[in-house]
C-alpha cells in the first residue's frame, strides 16, 4: 500500500520540485487520445494516464504500484508477454497488434523500453480490423459468386479497359483460342476499343455494343441489351449470347458489368421459342430472388443454413456463423457431425437426419451449440436439400421459468402463513431452478422478529458464502452487494467471479421492500458461467422480492390477526362476565323487590332496589356506549376527505392494483368508459376500498380463463360504475342479503367475514350515491354503484367551494 501511494502521489499530485517540463510531458499524457502506462523493471505499474483508465476499464488507484500479470492475467502467454518481455530484455522498441479477448477489442501497441522499465502506449483499432475482415469477406463472397455463375462475365472501367472477369469468361477465352493473360481478351484489354474495331461477319452487332458502352460510360444509359450470334470454334455451329451491360450503382468509380449468356436454346427451334422466353424472365426473377433473399438473409437476426441431399452445408448467414461459432469458410461443404463433436452437434444432425428422411418440417427446441442459450430449431427438406432457421429464444424460456417459478412459489407460499416457512419456501424453490445458491435475510423487528438468514445452495461451500455475506459488515465483494441493496433500495448486480466469494460467478441482491418499508434482502447466487444474471434479469428478480414480501407481510398480517382475535376474544370474555354481572344483580334485585312488594308491601325497599337496578342500567349502557365508539371507529364512519376524481384514471389505477392477483387466476381485467365522463367528488383512498372489495370479490369468485370487465357510463347527472365478472352469478334467494352485515360468512365458504359489501353499501351511501347488484346464476354477476358528477363549469372550483357529501 505503501508503494502504492507513493506512485500516486508522484503521477498526480506534481510536487512544487518537479521540473516544469515533466509537468508539461505529464499534461500532454493526460491530454492524448492513446493509452499510455509505465511499466518498472518488476513490471509494476508506475503511470497511467486517463485514457489508459477509461480502455483498460480500471482507475489508476487500483492498478499503481501493482504487477501487470497478476492484474491482467488474460496476458500471460500471450503475445502481449511475449512482445514486452523481448523490448525490455534486448531494448529494442516493438510494435504490434493484437486481439485482447476481456476488452473484445484489436490493439495497436508500441512499447519503448528504457533503463527504469517499459513505456506502453496502444489504441483500439477494433474498427478498422473489423471494416478490413468485413471487406475481405465480401470480396471473397463476391468472387465466389461470381466465379459460380455460367455467365461471362467481365467489369469494364470508366475507359471501357475490363479491371476483372469470371472463371465462365475466362473458359470462354481459351475455347476460342486466348490463352490464360492474352491481351485481347482478358484483363487490360479496351472492351470498347475491341467491338470499335472489329470486322467481319458480326461487325454490326459489335458497333452496336460499342454504342450501348458509350452511352453507359457518357451517362446516357444505365443499361444495354443485345442478342448476338458467333460461331462455335473451329467454324461449329452458330451459337447466340444475350449481352446485359449494366452501369454499377455505388459510391465508387463507374463501373460497368458486361455479362454474356449463352441463348442458343432459344433459338433452336420456332415452337420452342417462347417457351425459352417465360423460363429466361423465370429464371432472371429467380436469381434477382435468390439475390434478395440471400441479402435478406444476411440482415434478418435469426440463424438460417442451407445443406444439400447428403447434408453437406452449402449456405450459412452471419447469425447462423456465431451460433455455430465458426466462420462459413469452415463450414461449407462439410457435414455436421464433420465439424462437431457428437455432444454439440448430434441434436441438430438428428433433427436434420428425420427431416430428410420424412421429407416433412420438423421443429424443436434445442440447446446452443457454443453456450448456455436456446434455440427453437425448424428444418424445411426440399428436393435440393434441406433448409434450417434457428431463433434464440433463451429470454422467453428464462421468462417462462420466472413465469412457472412464481407462479408455484405464490401457491406454495400461501399453504402456511408462518413467516418462516415462507423464507424456507422460496429459497427451496429457487435452488436450482432459478440460482445455485439463495439467501433471505430478513432485519430485526421487521416481522415482529430478531433478524434471520434463510439459504438453501447446490454445495456447502456456497451457503457458507451466502451467511458470510448477509452478515452485517460483511467486506466481500458479494456483501457489498448486498449491503448496497439494502441501502439503495434497488437491486445490485455482480458480474463476473471474485477472488474473496470463491464459487461465485455471478449474482444479484434485491432488498425486500413494501412502499417504503424494508423487510430485508433477497440474495441469488449463480456458480457455473452458464447462468448469468444481467439487466435483464433485475424485473424478474424484484418481482419475486415483491411476492416474497408480500407474503411475508401477509403472514405477518396473518399473525397480528391471530393475536387481535385472540386479544378480541379475550376482551368479549371480559365484557360479556362485566354484562352478565350486572345482569344476574339486575335480575336479583328485581326479584327482590317484587318479593318485597308482594309480602311486606314496604315500599322503601322496593324502591332502593329499583335505584340500584337504574344503577346497575345506567353502568351497561356506559359499557354499551363505549362499545359501539369502538365499532363506530372500526367502520370507517370518519369524515370523508374528498377531491375531485378523474374516472378514467381511477379505472386505471384499479385494474394497475389487481392486474396481477387476476394474471395468477389467468383472469382478463378489462376497463371500459364512454367518452367525456364528468368528475366525480369523492375520497379516493375510500373509493379504492369500494373498488377492492368488488374486484376482490369478482377475482375470488371467477374461475380460471374468465373476465372481469370494469366500466363507467353516465346517467343523468351521476356516473354510474359497473364491475361485472363471468362467475357462477348469485341465486335469486341471496340476493336480498348480499349487502346485511355478516351474512357471507353464515352463506358461502369461499367468503370471509362478510364485511365487505356491507362497507360498500356504507361508503356509496356517504358520497350521496346508490349500489345494486344484478345476476342470473350461470351468468356471472354484475355490481352497480352511481356517483354523482361534477358539472363542467364547477369542475375547476377549490375543494372549499364545494359541500362534502
């Protein structure tokens, strides 16, 4: 550290002793686009300048006073190595390029060696590598193309001197006596001067291609057709060409493309002649075709390889070249069972091998051949061979998986309402469905409890890993993640493996949070690199910190419930002995007074017990008064804080609120309202509480694969809400009963206490409104309530202008 720190202070912070021009080489270093970095002779770095930083993607603080190789061990072996240790050993500058595969880029580097060490200084030539192999390529590509077609075909330049001509045009050069470099036919040869002065039995038609170049090369034109005849060598028989000339379109120097097509077929015999016309603009369409789909296929995302009747490949697109992880110059010709092992690439040469042989599609999913992705595999056979596509769909299997995963942790967590079998729950399923290791850490007092820590791991060594980092003030990479979730409130990321959480090589931490209210953290843990968490990855895992918290909020709703029940019947214990108390005396003194009446007739006895009886009335009835205070503030009859309500959006925010409760029912949630609706004056916290119930109510009754439909529509001068469902509906002998306090409970086993439509009818009543309910059994059930409306011209007035219902 010492060391360390001493480098820093000697390449930033410039002492006043430092001689002026070394601060003005350091400024320069700092100003410059190349890296550059000092190397001692123990090959610990000495300098970095800020490019350095920004390309080897580490601050100079971390990297000062340490060995190159321990920080870069990627280097070791490499030509990077290599190339530094001969500059420092025989001081001689070197200069090189080189691909460096943890920075995916090609680098131009020049070492100058010294007597103290080794000055590095490189920049990233990734581009210009890049353009240099993609133009190789399509070089190559084009030659092979055109190299393939029967075609004559030669490229003249803006002179008319052919610059290239194809192996067809040279075979037709020999066949009529030019030898491979003749002059005057092949490469350097004037096309335009050739047909200019050619003689002889076709020299009309050559002056006729002679002015269809010029017009080409003047701009006249763009392109230049001619049937022409020759004979075959040695005087054979008359054979006839199409000539194409065609100006190339491009940013570069005109270019003109001769193309010579042998036609004699045409013109063998009369009846045959338009049948050879059709299949000539057939087979141009094909080629134009096969043109569009071959760059079509170079542009589309999907894997797509073509193989001939013995499954050679004879076609391979760019994404098809990195699913298999080998360039198409590898490939074609070659089978696949050629080119891969019998582990990677035996899946896809069966589903080859049965499509060929069915000579029907065939379609799968299938593992990548080169990493941990998926694949959905289509083989298409035809007579030429057989064509596959292949799409990655490895973020729709990942979706699906979360989608299987928190669906069954949502059931399994609402078999037990225990705080801790739910944490045992989640971590059981995680592991390995979705992650190799799995802690909950939950903080102290947030469930009522001290903190604990829930894991579940495919080794022992991880869990002890996953514990060291839900401790508080754990200093490992892995506990700083956590400790950043907890402290951030969003989920944190680590990627890539680290030297103090050994096993680990990739992991993401998500606080479990409700609103504002941290419960704790939830803590995935990937040990092999096929299972990568990245960006994508954090929606997932905040939803299921989401459901985790939810359902260990509701388990420890549950549990106050349970105690406010039992503290409930405690206190119903309590009050019914304190009212049957001064029952029993009112019963006694009663008695008492009537014997006294009817065998002493002593009339100031009666009339003391009668005083304590009033007594006795007047104590129930304060106890009876206080108990309805309690049932009173229970119920909600509070003053209404009202505002105006835009109906659209409270719709929106209802269906925001029970999307997924109907998603985990496959219910669909559907809002509906008419056009112009007026405001409504409410309080919105106990219009959701309306909503809730009814939509609550809607989803609990509702079977899997129906519809809840939420509408709004005027009526008059009020708006009338609907919350409809495709339930089994409400029997007519219900249906008086709906809304009575209590009744649910006493009715159906699917409700509760049978609370809640009571408080709707209560609350719709307060705003001033009405609710109804509609239902034929069978047919689902409809609730109606109305509001009243808030005329256009007093929409904008302040709350205070307007009387609270």
């Amino acid at each position: 550290m010492a060391v360390r720190q001493g480098h820093e202070r000697t390449s930033l912070e410039r002492p006043a002793s430092e001689a002026p021009s070394s601060i003005q080489a350091l400024d320069a270093l700092e100003r410059i686009s190349d890296a550059v970095f000092a190397l001692d002779r123990s090959w610990r770095f000495t300098y970095l300048n800020s490019s350095s930083e920004w390309m080897l993607r580490r601050p100079r603080a971390e990297l000062l006073g340490r060995d190159v190789w321990e920080e870069f061990p990627e280097a070791r072996g490499s030509l990077f190595e290599q190339e530094y240790r001969r500059a420092l050993t025989e001081q001689v500058h070197v200069a090189f390029e080189s691909y460096y595969e943890p920075l995916d880029a090609w680098l131009d580097v020049r070492a100058y060696p010294s007597s103290g060490g080794l000055t590095v200084c490189f920049r990233d030539v990734s581009p210009r590598k890049r353009a240099e192999r993609a133009l190789h390529a399509s070089e190559k590509f084009l030659r092979s193309t055109l190299d393939s077609l029967s075609t004559h075909i030669a490229i003249l330049d803006g002179q008319g001197t052919i610059i290239a001509v194809n192996a067809a045009w040279r075979r037709f050069a020999r066949d009529n006596g030019c030898a491979d470099g003749d002059s005057r036919c092949g490469v350097g040869a004037n096309y335009l001067e050739v047909t200019e002065n050619a003689r002889g039995e076709y020299a009309e038609e050559a002056a006729a291609v002679a002015q269809g170049i010029r017009d080409i090369l003047a701009g006249r034109s763009e392109s230049f057709l001619l049937d022409y005849p020759c004979h075959e060598p040695g005087g054979g028989k008359r054979r006839w060409f199409l000539l194409r000339a065609t100006r190339f379109v491009g940013s570069g120097p005109l270019r003109v493309v001769m193309a010579h097509e042998d036609i004699t077929a045409r013109y063998e015999a009369d009846e045959a002649r338009n049948r050879l016309v059709r299949e000539e603009a057939a087979r141009e369409e094909a080629e134009v075709a096969r043109e569009r789909m071959n760059a079509v296929l170079e542009r589309i995302t999907d894997g797509f390889a073509a193989f001939d009747r013995d499954g050679r490949f004879t076609y391979v697109n760019r994404p098809a070249e990195t699913h298999f992880g080998l360039k198409r110059e590898v490939l074609l010709g070659r089978r696949l069972e050629e080119v891969f092992s019998s582990d990677h690439g035996s899946a896809m040469a069966a589903l080859v091998r049965r499509a060929t042989a069915a000579q029907l599609p065939v379609e799968e999913e299938q593992p990548s051949l080169v990493d941990s992705r998926w694949l959905r595999v289509v083989a298409y056979p035809s007579p030429e061979g057989l064509s596959v596509y292949f799409r990655d769909i490895t973020e729709k299997r990942r979706v699906e998986l979360w989608g299987r995963f928190l669906s069954d942790m949502g059931a399994a967590s609402t078999r037990s309402l225990d705080c801790g079998e739910v944490v045992r729950t989640v971590v059981t399923l995680a592991v390995p469905t979705l992650a190799d290791g799995c802690a909950i850490s939950t903080r102290s007092g947030c469930l009522d409890e001290e903190s604990s820590t829930e894991v579940a791991a495919v080794t022992h060594g991880l869990a002890d890993a996953l514990r060291a980092a839900c401790a508080p003030g754990a200093e490992t990479v892995l506990g700083r993640t956590v400790a950043q979730a907890l402290r951030t409130g969003s989920g944190g990321l680590l990627q890539g493996p680290s030297a103090d959480s050994p096993g680990v090589e990739s992991a993401v931490a998500v606080p479990l949070a409700l609103q504002d209210h941290s419960l704790g953290v939830l803590l995935l843990v990937s040990a092999h690199p096929g299972l990568r968490y990245g960006k994508e990855s954090l929606p997932l895992v905040e939803e299921l910190a989401r459901r985790t918290a939810l359902a260990l909020e509701n388990a420890r709703l549950y549990r106050t419930a349970k105690q406010a029940i039992a503290e409930r019947n405690e206190t119903l214990g309590i009050v019914s002995h304190d009212l049957r108390a001064p029952l029993n005396t009112i019963t006694l003194l009663s008695q008492s007074a009537e014997r006294s009446l009817v065998r002493t007739h002593q009339e100031a006895h009666a009339t003391e017990a009668l005083r304590k009886v009033r007594l006795v009335v007047g104590n129930m009835e304060g106890l009876i008064d206080d108990l309805l205070e309690v049932a009173r503030v229970e119920s909600g009859r509070t003053v209404l804080d009202v505002e105006p309500l835009d109906v659209p959006r409270l719709l929106h925010q209802v269906q925001a609120l029970n999307e997924l409760l109907a998603a985990d029912k496959a219910l669909r949630l559907e809002v509906e309202s008419e056009p112009d609706l007026p405001q409504v004056r409410a309080d919105r916290a106990r219009m959701m509480r309306v909503f809730q119930n009814l939509v609550g109510n809607a989803i609990r009754f509702t079977p899997a694969g129906g519809h809840i439909l939420l509408k709004a529509e005027r009526r008059g001068d009020h708006v009338c809400f609907r919350v409809k469902d495709s339930g089994p509906g409400i029997d007519s002998q219900s249906m008086p009963h709906v809304f009575d306090r209590f009744w649910q409970a006493i009715h159906t086993r699917k409700a509760g206490a049978g609370l809640g439509l009571a408080i709707v009818k209560g609350l719709v009543e307060a705003h001033g409104g009405r609710v109804w309910v509609e239902s034929q059994p069978g047919h689902g059930a409809a609730f109606f309530f109305t509001l009243p409306g808030i005329p256009a011209a007093s929409a904008s007035l302040p709350l205070g202008d307007a009387a609270s219902p």
